[in-house]
C-alpha cells in the first residue's frame, strides 16, 4: 500500500490547517497564535505543492503560488512580531484576553482580541 | 516599453522618493511627502488613461485589464488620494510621522490597483495581500495608543486568519482546474460543468467557499463582521479614511471580477451565498448599529449593512450598478471621515454621538454638508446612496436574470434593513441640528479649530458627487 497519495498529502494539509486554526482562537499569547497562522499557511502551501506534485505535475504555476506565499508568510510574521512588540511596550502584557480596552461604549471590557 | 509597467512606476518611484525624505527629513510636520504621494497616485491614473482602449493582455495574463477593473482603479486612486489630502494636519495632531504613513498608504494604493487588474491567482493573492498587510498597519499606527495597538492587532489576526482561507480556496481552485490564469479557469470550471466531471466541481467549489469566507471575513459581511466596529474604534480616522474606503471597493470590486469572470459557471452556487450574506448583514448590521453612541461604531455597522446591499449587486451580475454602488459609498464614506477629521478639537476626535450636539448652530456649512452625506448613507431620494440602492434593486429582480429561490424576500429585507438604518442616522442628525448643548447634560458643541482647506475641499467634493450622481445620472434600467 502506498501511502504517498494525494489523498493522504491532502489530509495531512487539511489536519495542518485545523491545528492551526485550533491555535488561532484557542491560544491566548499572541505569539502562540501568529505561530499558528504559520502552521495554517503551511498546511495551505503543502496542498497546493501537493496537487502539482500529483495531479498537474507537467505545469510549475502552482509552485510560484507556493513560493510567494512563503514570503508573504514571512511579511506578515514580522508586521505581526512588530506589533506585539508594540502591544507589550504598551500593556506590559501579552495575553489575549488583558488586551481589550475595544467595546461599546458603558459596555464592560471586552474578550480582548 | 509595457505600459502596464510604466503605470506601475510612479507609484514606485514615489514610494521610493518617500523613502529618502524619511531618511532626510523625518520630522512630522512636512508637506513635501504629500505632494508626492498625491502626484504619484495621479500619475499613475494619467498612465492607466494612456492604455489601448481594449481589453489587454500583459505579462502573458498576469495582469488582464478590463474596462470594470479600470474604472474600479481609477476609483480607488482617486479616494487614495483624497484620503492623502485629508491626513495633513491631522497626523500632526495624532503625533504620526506623516511620511511613514504615507509610504504605507501608498503601498495600499499599488496592491488596490494590481487586485483591480489581476488576471492570474498569484497576481490576485499578492495583491490581496499587498491591500491587506499595509492595511493592519494602518490600523494600529498611532502606536502610543493602546486602543490603536489593539485595534491593529485584532485586525492582523483574524485578517492573517482569513488571507490562509483564502490561500486555500485559491489552492483547491488550482487543484481542481490545473489552471492559475482566471481565464483559463473559467473555460476550465465551464467545461466540468457542462460534462459533470464530478470530483473536479467539487474541489472547485469546496474552494470557491473557502475564498468567498475569506473575503466576507475581510470585508466585513455579517456574520463574520464581529471584529469591524473594534477596528474601526481603536483605529485613527487618517487611517480610517483608507481602510474605510478606497480598499472595500477594491476588494469588493475584485470579488465581483472574479465570481463573473473565473467562477461565472458555479453561479448555482456563489448566488445564493451573496444572498444569505445579504440578508444576515441586512439584519444583524441595523440590530446592532442602532444600539450604538460611538461614532465609529456605528459606522463600522453601516458599513455591514453597506456591504449587504453591495453583495445583492454583485449577485445580480450587473457591473454597472457595482460600480455605481462602489463609487458612491467610497465618496460617502470619506466625507465621512472628512467632517469627523473636522469636527475634532485639537486634543481629541469626537466619537460620542452627545459630542455632536449643538454642532448645527454653531458651524452650519460642516453640519449641513455631514447631514447630505448622512441622508445619502439612508438613501433619500436625490442623493447617490437612493440611485444606488434603487438601482440594485431593480437589477437584482430583472426578469430575465434566473436569480435564486427568496430572491424578492430578501430584497424586502433589505429595503426594511435601510428603513431601520434610518433611525441611527437620523440620531446624527438630530443630534446636530435639534437638540440643545444643556438637554443632554454634557459640554457644548465640539471646538471646530478652523475649517482647514483640504477638509472644505474633500467634503465640498463628496457632497457636489453625491448629488450630482443622484440627480443627474441616469442608471441603465432606472
């Protein structure tokens, strides 16, 4: 049996993508949760390299997709990391739910970010 | 030499010359970096001006340029640099270097005129992304501000969250076509369609839901809209005035590109999705604006609503009326911001709706010019916020269009939606012209400083636009 199949690649990236979306709204350091989105962002590229790989293997299109993606990960890793450098300049603090200064006005604070 | 390029190169090299004024001049009050943003966005437009008339190929498809995408550009560059004359003093104000923001909204400006463009996935994501990273910036700019810190990073997330979605349904699209030209896609995806080739549709339309997700999170469509009012309230109103403005109309002008385009043979299933996103913003937009005090908020809820109406025009596939919708939103919201940029006292902006009171007695021009934005934003006949709606809505029940099952209920919905939204903008109003400074128990009218020009000019500009579309042009149909 060969285990090397699109389906499996496929669910292997579909698991990827869930535990990192898990991080995403589960997770409550920040940097915990942009640790996440690059485990969802590598799942995504690990389909997309995958059905190159398998079904349309003649064609490289995909793998510029995939290598963009990598730097726009990275892009978007450092806007992030500099944000929360802000954020703990700040709060002192980088938990999620200590940053929620954000909500209807007369409202109690809010679940924070 | 490509004239795509040459289009592209003031943008650029206007991003670069910012660069060295940085280094060279870093103060925060300058207005050099102004001149040169707004002269590269309009040379940019002059460039776009100069194409061949036709539908153009450049770079072997990655960029495809239609007329509905030019017009969408020239939109965009034209509120981008709006937005650039409103920021002068008011970055002043917010102790914002002036020429870091502007490098940042420039940056925006070239991903919005590259997302109108697109014409093969990579191109599309990148100019996502390029709309959409600046775009957390902007939000959490005014970094000594822990609501603006939080506001940004509130938008990154969820915003990173849903560009990943989006990365995937552009993946299974690939997956299922083989394709990443939209064109070839669309020939693609119609061929599967008319043989039933079963496990391609659907990956296909697996990934057309993910990328419809991702762009309703992105824009704000109920219910994926929680994060837009804290946004909005924690982010400054320069700010604000792009990511408000010229950027829902890029994006919501590309998802119209791409479902009538790459995705025109899955219509079965992108029309009714528009649909249910209209009727949910519809009604969870007003329930919840009409509860708000903030200013921003409750904006932030119109825009929902806003977004509502915008999704019914896109499902109607008619270009024309989107365009005219875009447009005449994108000029009412920087109006919008315009006058809050004007209301503000040198300390503090206004955000609470007791702020505004007594603002019809005492500056008469600025209320008087809020208030048409505010009954376009209602949608009073004469204004281009009616013309819009009114043309939506005859599009969308065209009777040789096969629109989908609850069509005429969910139109009713939405005309009783904008019924309601009356009620919050008519508290605005209300607030500025009749009630007293003394009813309400709190301090007088805000302090308007002086009328600075560029805010006299973006908002005498909206309002002349506002009425001139809603009187004077006539839609295809009305």
């Amino acid at each position: 049996m060969n285990l090397f199949s699109l389906p499996n690649c496929l669910a292997l990236s579909l698991t990827l993508v869930l535990i990192g979306s898990y991080g995403v709204f589960r997770r409550r350091s920040l940097i915990m949760v942009l640790l996440s989105i690059e485990v969802m962002l590598n799942g995504v590229n690990l389909s997309m390299v995958s059905f190159n790989f398998f079904r349309w293997g003649t064609i490289e299109s995909s793998h510029y997709l995939y290598m963009l993606s990598i730097g726009v990960a990275a892009v978007e890793a450092a806007v992030g990391l500099s944000m929360i450098i802000v954020l703990f300049k700040n709060y002192t603090d980088i938990t999620r739910e200590r940053i929620s200064r954000l909500n209807e006005t007369g409202a109690p604070a809010g679940d924070g970010i | 030499m490509n004239p795509y390029v040459i289009s592209q190169a003031p943008l650029v090299l206007g991003f670069a010359l910012l660069l060295i004024v940085a280094s060279f001049r870093p103060h925060q009050k300058e207005s050099l970096s102004g001149l040169i943003s707004i002269v590269a966005l309009g040379a940019t437009a002059v460039c776009m001006w100069f194409w061949p008339p036709d539908v153009t190929d450049y770079f072997g498809g990655a960029i495809h340029v239609t007329p509905v995408g030019r017009v969408l550009a020239y939109i965009c560059l034209a509120l981008t640099a709006g937005a650039m004359l409103l920021s002068d003093e008011y970055l002043n104000k917010i102790h914002v270097t002036a020429v870091d923001w502007r490098m940042v909204v420039l940056a925006v400006g070239m991903g919005m005129v590259n997302l109108c463009l697109a014409g093969d996935l990579p191109t599309l994501f990148i100019a996502y992304e390029l709309v959409s990273i600046p775009s957390y910036l902007l939000a959490g700019f005014s970094h000594r501000d822990p609501r603006s810190n939080e506001a940004g990073m509130k938008y990154l997330l969820l915003g990173a969250f849903s560009s990943v979605l989006f990365l995937l349904g552009l993946s299974f699209v690939y997956g299922a076509t083989g394709e990443t030209n939209l064109l070839a896609i669309h020939d693609k995806l119609a061929a599967a369609v008319s043989t039933g080739a079963a496990a391609d549709l659907v990956l296909a339309k697996v990934g057309l839901a993910l990328i419809l997700g991702a762009v309703f999170f992105k824009v704000g469509v109920a219910p994926f809209h929680t994060w837009l009012p804290d946004v909005y309230q924690g982010s400054n109103l320069a700010s604000l005035a792009v990511i408000a403005s010229p950027v829902k109309v890029a994006v919501f002008g590309m998802l119209g590109m791409l479902l009538w385009g790459a995705f025109e043979p899955l219509a079965d299933l992108w029309k009714p999705v528009l649909l249910c996103g209209a009727a949910i913003s519809a009604v969870m937009g007003n329930l919840q604006g009409i509860r708000q005090t903030s200013m921003k908020r409750l904006v932030a809820f119109s825009a929902v609503v806003n977004a509502g109406f915008i999704l019914l025009g896109i499902m109607a596939h008619s270009a024309t009326v989107v365009i005219f919708y875009l447009g005449s939103y994108g000029i009412m919201s920087l109006g919008t911001w315009a006058a809050f940029m004007a209301m503000g006292t040198p300390k503090a902006d206004v955000d609470e709706l007791s702020d505004l009171t007594g603002l019809g007695r005492n500056h008469k021009w600025l209320a008087l010019a809020m208030t048409i934005i505010l009954l376009s934003f209602a949608g009073i006949p004469l204004t281009s916020g009616f013309a819009a709606k009114f043309g939506v809505l005859l599009e969308a029940l065209r009777p040789d269009m096969d629109t989908p099952r609850h069509t005429v209920q969910v139109l009713l919905l939405s005309v009783v939606g904008g019924l309601i939204s009356f009620y919050f903008y008519f508290q605005i109003v209300r607030a500025m012209w009749i009630e007293k400074p003394e009813s309400r128990g709190s301090k007088a009218s805000p302090l308007v400083p002086e009328l600075r020009w560029n805010y006299v000019f973006v908002l005498a500009m909206s309002v002349v636009v506002i009425i001139s579309l809603g009187m004077f042009l006539r839609l295809p149909g009305l």
